[in-house]
C-alpha cells in the first residue's frame, strides 16, 4: 500500500510539471523555380546522363515513368546548385521500352520528355 502511495505521489509531481517544447527549425522549399526543362539526355551503358535547366536553390524532382504506370520506377530529388544541371540514373534494372522523363519542381512545373530505352 505504501508503494501505491509513493508511485501517486511521483506521477502527481509529474503530472503538474510543464513539458519543454524545443524551437522547431522552419521547413523551407528553397528558391521559388524560374526554370524547368529537361534539356538533353544520352544512355552510356544503361546509366542515363540527363540535362536539365534548373533554378539555383530550388527543388525539382526526376522521375522515369513507364507510360502505363501509375508510380515512378526511378525517382531522384535533387536541390539545384547550377543553372544546367546533369543528373545520373541507374537504368540497369529497367526493361527495354518506352518511358516518360519528367522533372517536377516545388511549385508543381513539370517538363515531361518521352524516351526509348534500347
């Protein structure tokens, strides 16, 4: 009974202290995006080389689409430092066929490029 009592007693003094709630950082979404273009692409032993046109300081996202899917197969988000960016992407093990480029930014700008992959 004494312990019930103690245990009361611990969980009352808890129970009436305040938390301490820590500054949260902001979440920013970098520069608002001018420019968005997928400008060039080539295929260097299923690895693509993508050029793109991009905002310095802006987020954009790269994805590979397969034309009649839904989510992306390959997907690589990026923070631009240049103005033409070169993203590289793995295609090794991506099937033969037809896909859609697509570079995305913060704001919902989406540049969409069809490409063969042989």
């Amino acid at each position: 009974m004494k312990r019930i009592w103690i245990l009361l007693f611990i969980v009352g003094v808890l129970g009436c202290t305040q938390p301490e709630i820590g500054e949260r950082e902001p979440i920013t979404l970098g520069a608002d995006p001018q420019l968005n273009a997928i400008i060039s692409y080539k295929f260097v032993e299923k690895v693509a080389y993508v050029k793109v046109n991009t905002t310095i300081g802006a987020k954009y996202s790269l994805q590979l689409h397969d034309i009649s899917a839904k989510e992306p197969l390959k997907t690589k988000g990026f923070t631009a430092t240049e103005e033409q960016s070169t993203l590289v992407i793995d295609l090794a093990s991506v099937p033969r066929g037809l896909y859609d480029l697509t570079l995305t930014d913060i704001s919902g700008n989406t540049s969409k490029l069809p490409i063969n992959i042989l």
